[in-house]
DNA sequence: ACCCTAGTGTGGTATAGAGCATTCGAACGA
DNA sequence: TCGTTCGAATGCTCTATACCACACTAGGGT
C-alpha cells in the first residue's frame, strides 16, 4: 500500500507524513493502545527513508502530541485528541476551541507614540509609533475580557486602517497579511481588583466579587523581534486561563 | 583546536555539545551579536558529523534559547541569558531564580483516599491511596502560597514517610530518589477571593485586597502517567506568574 | 552610479547505512 | 512450573553525503 506524497515543492515529506499521521489519531485510528506505527513501518510504507519517518515523529513529539518509549514504540497521548498543532493560540481560537462563538468590540483603535512601559517592552525606542488596540473580548455575548494590544508601526504599517477588528482576528491578519510568524512568548499572570472602567465594560455586579485576572504577554517572531505587546483583563469569575507546557527533552546538566 | 568529548558510554555527543555551547553563551561569548558558530564550523570543531553539530543546536532551539536563519546563521536569543535548559520548574527553583530564598512550612502530609476530582485529574480510580502535601510557601519569610501536591501513591511510595519536605524540592526527589521525568503539565490561572484559611495563613489585611491567584496544575511523565495534581493559592499582591510558550515549528495545517 | 550576476556560506531536507540499549515474548532447560 | 536465555522489534545516536533555497558580497557590465 504506497501512499501518495507531493514531489518537489510541496510542503517537505515529513510534514506532509506529520499531517497525516495527526488526521489518522484525530480520526481515533490507533484505537484505545494508541501504538503508531513504528519508525521502519512508515518508511516502509511511505517509501522514505527511516530518518525522514522519524523526524515526523519527531514533530509530532515535539508538539506534545505522543511520546515515544525505547523498545516499545510511538504512543498518542491522551491530551492530543483536543489539541491540534497551535500552542500559540488567540482569543478568538481559544472561545471557538470550547465551542463558543467570539466577538469583539473596538473600543480603541489608533497609533500612538511609545510609553516607557510599551517601549521596553516591545523593544524600541521611546515615543515610536506603536498601533494601539483596545478591544472589549465576546463570547455567546457575554463580555469576557479588555485586551489592550500594542505593535511597533513599523512591523505592520497601516494594520488599523484597513482592517476591522471587530470580527477578524488580530493573529490572521498578522500571519496571512503581514506574513509574521509567531514564535515564541512570554506571559505572565496576576489576580487583582478591577478598577471601575472595568467593572462596568465586564458588566460585574457592584457589590461583590471584582476582581480580575491580569494577563500580560509579549510575542515575538521566529527572528526574536517582539511583535505585540498584550494587556489584557479577564473576567475572574468567568474565566481561566489554560496552558500546557512540555519539557524539551528535560536532561539534567551535569555541574 | 580539537575538543574533549566523553566516549562511548557517556551524555551524547550532541548533548555534550548542546552543554558546552549553552554555557559559553550564558559566559558572554557570542557578544551582542549572538552568532553562533555554524554547523559546519562546530561539526568541524567537535570533529563530529554536520548532522550532530545540527542536533545540539537544534537542542538549544526548542528550548526556545537560540533561533535560526536561513543563509544567515543561528543566533542567540536575548532572553536566553536568564533561562536555562528547564521549562518545568518548581516553586523553590523559581523562588531560587528570583535570587531570594525558599523556604516552606508542612501543613499536612498525608496519605488519603482519592476523592472525585483528584482521581480524575489523577486518572486513577475513586478512592486510590493518595500522597497529599499541603504546604506554605515562603520567600524570604513571606507567605507567598498555599500549595496542595496530589501524588498517586503507587507511583512514588514513602513518599512522605522518608523525606522532610520543610526543606527538601518535591521536584527534586521525585527525579532523584524515584527517577521520575516530569515532561509535560497543563495549568490552568483563575483570579478569586480568599477565604479565611487563606487570609490567615498567607498575612493578609482583614479589609483589602484578599485576592488570590489560584493555578491548578497536572503534570506527567515522559509515559503520559499523571504524576502530581498540584492546587496552589498565590497571594495576589505579591506573586506573578510567568510562563514562556513556544511555537514548536509553527507550519500552518492544509486543509 | 546603478543593476545584474556569479560565487560562497548558511540552515533545511532527504538518503542510506550502522551500531546501541531497552523491551518483550517465545523457546528452552531445570 | 518456574526461571533463563535468546532473538526480534523498537527508538536513539551517529556518520557521510547530497541537493536545495535563501542571504549576502564582490565583480563586472551598463
């Protein structure tokens, strides 16, 4: 049974041999054991070389996706029926993902000089242009979050101008227009007390329960040039934040 | 200048490699530029093949410590300095970092039957013998958390008969005593109220501000087995959490 | 001055082959 | 029946080689 691949300059073999591979555990082929094939089997059937059918393994073990055990095989891990390849996801990917439907309001869309926060952050010098979004986050109609984005002018000149943010999703524009690639982020995350702008664009009740939970991320591209700079309050009664952190190949170094 | 790697029965090469270049990168060399040397020039350096050289510093890229460019070379990231080779860390390693001291004081430790939600997190049946560890958190004598460790007890037996964990990373002995690898986790960030235990435990006003941040986390082992559920309360004055996230090769799925 | 081209160096992909340690089951012997 | 040995399968490391697309530079031609 040989498997059709595309030639030359497509997408490199492995990948291609990646993305079917992760279709076949989504489609629960692997059943219950969730053995995969084995390195020498997928060339084989592939008609690869064994180096190649292993670096898609490799990807897909990179991604948290299976584990692999000496002697044993390549298992699926049970998480990896949710979760696809994305581990840098946005607002709107996260809502769809737990099946709810997003929006956003624009409450804030303009370019602004630099402040001292914005500018260590993002890297550049103080008082450059900087494209600010400020958007009131939605899902099933309910106000979730304020989201604050900051981005140098310079890496996607005209962003707010002449897109409109209230349904397209900030991460599309950014890879399919601008051609950014996210790489790699920095996030952290704080409770406090909502100030009273916030109690009223969250619709919170008066008396209890104001508080927030403060989110602040930096994102930057595949080169190590940050891109955004994100300061965001969520509803704290109405969300959680989820991340999976995988450890790289965790060896102990030696002293 | 020819170097010295360990032979046969040793660390790999390319992890030998990936150590030596991890630590002259932290020593400075490389400068402002952050060039690496490129693979050719290591594979010559370390007398090793292209594909060895590229293995290390792949290695050093997923672990989100340098990236690179094609025609270009491969560069160290800025960020890179402070990290090292861990992503899972624990409380005392992370306190550690911050260059203050950890300390903790035991609230419980005990082993108890699994209840519903731990046996889910857990995966393991209703009413399974648990390890629980309850502790508080200090830095620099403040009460910075209140933590729980769930751990199944056939996992690690003992576990809290023949260790102190006033001193003692839950982390490190689970690594060192019972060869455990952790290599992944899934954590979840909630912003709530405290209540009375809480304030009392983690000093806080009777008036203000008794705002915890709440992070509930799974971690496995390298086999996908759940190692620990962890419920932890941060005091949310004082404590910020962070994480990096890196995109592990992000290529966008054809569809 | 300007543009184009050729060359060199870079990381990324792919092949073919080898030996290693671990795992597991089947065959074997006590 | 029990334990041991052996072999097959598996993932991991490593070598050697090749070609590609991309980035940059130096030269040469206009």
């Amino acid at each position: 049974m040989t498997e059709m691949l595309k030639g030359n300059t497509a997408r490199p073999l492995y990948l291609q041999i990646q993305d079917i591979l992760l279709k076949e555990i989504q489609a629960g082929v692997y059943g219950t054991e969730g053995k995969l094939p084995s390195e020498r089997e997928l060339a084989e059937r592939f008609k690869v070389s064994r180096m190649t059918a292993r670096q898609a393994l490799q990807s897909l073990h990179q991604h948290g996706l299976v584990y692999a055990q000496v002697g044993k095989g390549t298992f699926v891990r049970r998480a990896a029926f949710k979760q696809g390849l994305e581990s840098l996801s946005s607002f709107t990917e996260d809502i769809r993902a737990l099946g709810q439907v997003p929006h956003s309001q624009v409450l804030f869309a303009q370019v602004m000089p630099a402040d001292e926060i914005v500018a260590q952050r993002l890297q550049i010098p103080l008082h450059s242009p900087v494209s600010v979004l400020k958007r009131l986050r939605f899902a099933n109609q309910q106000p979730l979050a304020i989201e604050t984005a900051h981005l140098p002018y310079a890496c996607c000149p005209n962003l707010l101008s002449r897109h409109d943010f209230t349904h397209e999703s900030l991460y599309r524009v950014l890879q399919e227009v601008y051609g950014i690639r996210l790489a790699y982020a920095e996030q952290t995350f704080r409770a406090d007390l909502a100030d009273a702008t916030e109690r009223r664009l969250l619709n919170m009740a008066d008396g209890a329960l104001n508080i927030v939970l403060r989110v602040a991320r930096v994102t930057f591209n595949s080169t190590d040039q940050p891109i955004e700079y994100v300061s965001s309050a969520y509803h704290g009664a109405h969300y959680e934040f989820q991340v999976s952190l995988r450890a790289v190949r965790a060896q102990v170094m030696l002293p």
